[in-house]
C-alpha cells in the first residue's frame, strides 16, 4: 500500500539520520593522550592568570583589611556618639530633678514659719534635709556624667581622627590596585576565554577532579611534569614501571604523594630534565721524561739476560 510505502520510507530515514548522530565523535570524547595535553594546556592558562593575580600581591587583602578596620571604627565612633547623647540626657534629667528639689526646698521652708507643733517641725525639717542631699546627688551624678562625656569626647575626636588616617590609606591603596588591575585585566581577560574554551573539551568529571586537586595544591598545579624521575609536585620519586606507564599514555596516572595528574615532558612539549647522558672524561695521558725511558730501557735489558 502507499502509506505503508511512505511509513516505510520516513523510517529509514529516521534510522539513517540517528546512525549518522552516533558516528558523530563527542567533542569531550577524547584519547588519554588529548587529555593529558589539553588539561596542560589549562594548566599553562590557569598558571599565567594566577602571575597576573599575584601581581597585586597582598593589596587586595589590605584594601579588604581597611574597609573592615574602617567599619568597625565608624561602629564605634556611633557608638561612643550614643553614649555621650545618653550622658547628656542623664543631665539634663538631673537639672530638671535638682530644680524640683530647690522648689520643694523652697516650699517647705515656707511651712516652717507656720508650723502648730514640733511634730510638723521635725517632719518638713525631714523633707527639707532629704532634698537637700538629693540636690547634692544629683549635683554629683552631672559632675560624673560631665567627666564622662569629656572623655567619650575625647575617644570620639581619636577615633574621627583614626578613620580620616584609614580613609586615606584606603583610597591610595585602591588607586594603587586600580592601577594594577587595569594593566593586567585585559591580558587577564583573554586568558580566561581560552581557559573557558579548554574546559569546553574536557569532560566534567576530569574536569571537576582536576579542579579539586588545583585548589588543595599550594602551588595551584593540577597537573605537573615527572622531572628528574620525579613529580613535578611534590618532588617525590616516581617508581620506572609507573613512568613507564605514564609515558604509555594508557591512562591518566595521579602521584600517589601529592595527588596530582602526571605527564611525561614528551607530551607536554618540554625539554626533559635529567636524562642527558653526561660526557665521557677523557683519559690523561702520562708524558715521560728521559730519564723515565732510560731506567725502563734498562729494566728491559736486565730482564733479557736473566
């Protein structure tokens, strides 16, 4: 039937269409060999961004420091600010108690001129003495206070004083930094798109391994180059049969030391350290005197007529 011819028809063509998806190659689908180079690659990549970084050295961490150190000053110079407006209040409080008391001083010294008994006497002369020495409290308490906003005033002025000197450090310590990230961010910048185009190759599992082992080395390397028989790493010798291995290219080999990716200086493309064969020394030739061919002239003569 037709349809069925047509049925047919779009079947193979389905079928042709998804054998030509699966002869594609993966574009992470890589030999150990293409691995090894590309992750060396990163590698190389990775190194020369962390040269740029560390060409800011410590500044970034001092700028940080600042602006901490900054924060905290200005938390402390609110704070001081707080204390002195709470000073202040506390005394005017005490005037306005003090100026009650004088009333009440004034009031009852009034009544003693009235009084009927000695009962009445004895009770405002009570109250009068009471608000006397709470006047004097209070008296107290302002000079107190007033001692203490004096010094509060002080801490304050230092602290103003402190971050006027931070701000300025701060500002020529960014300047400074700016200064160095604008000559290498654009190197900078460029770098990282070939790094991002790298990582596009390698598949997320090698990637995200070599990634792991590149944040807990010291000296950021992933991957390094046996030198010397050893890692590049950790500088720990690495067993014949194992660089063999590595130089085979079967698989990806890890120091069993440090940790990190092996690669044989073939691969990477680098001079190998240590296996030239030294110079042979030449072998000194003794020269003879005369007298040296004499006395053996003679022992060969001696030796024929014995």
């Amino acid at each position: 039937m037709p349809g069925r011819e047509m049925l047919s028809h779009g079947g193979l063509h389905q079928s042709y269409n998804l054998l030509i998806i699966m002869a594609k190659k993966d574009p992470t689908d890589l030999t150990v060999e293409e691995k090894l180079k590309t992750l060396y690659q990163l590698q190389t990549i990775l190194s020369a961004i962390d040269d740029k970084r560390a060409l800011r050295g410590e500044l970034p961490l001092e700028v940080q420091d600042l602006e901490d150190e900054i924060a905290g000053l200005s938390t402390r110079m609110e704070k001081i600010q707080g204390e002195i407006a709470d000073f202040d209040a506390a005394m005017s409080q005490k005037k306005v108690e003090i100026t009650q008391a004088e009333s009440s001083v004034a009031r009852y010294k009034v009544q003693l001129d009235d009084v009927k008994n000695n009962r009445e006497y004895d009770t405002l002369s009570k109250e009068i003495e009471f608000q006397t020495l709470e006047i004097e409290l209070c008296n107290k308490k302002i000079k107190e206070a007033a001692i203490k906003v004096t010094e509060k005033q002080k801490d304050l002025a230092d602290t103003e004083a402190l971050i006027a000197d931070r701000n300025q450090a701060l500002e020529e310590k960014r300047n400074e930094l700016k200064e160095i990230m604008q000559e290498t961010r654009d190197e900078e910048e460029k770098y990282k798109v070939k790094a991002r185009d790298l990582e596009a190759k390698i598949e997320p599992r090698l990637l995200s391994s070599f990634k792991r082992i590149r944040k807990n080395a010291r000296n950021g390397l992933g991957i390094t180059v046996v030198q010397r028989d050893a890692c590049g790493g950790c500088f720990n010798k690495i067993p014949p049969q194992r660089q063999l291995d590595i130089k085979m290219h079967k698989k990806i080999l890890v120091c069993e030391y440090c940790g990190r990716i092996m690669i044989d200086p073939d691969l990477a493309g680098i001079k190998s350290v240590g296996t030239e064969e030294k110079p042979k020394r030449k072998r000194a030739i003794r020269r003879t005197t005369k007298k040296d061919d004499m006395e053996t002239k003679k022992d060969d003569t001696e030796t024929k007529e014995e």
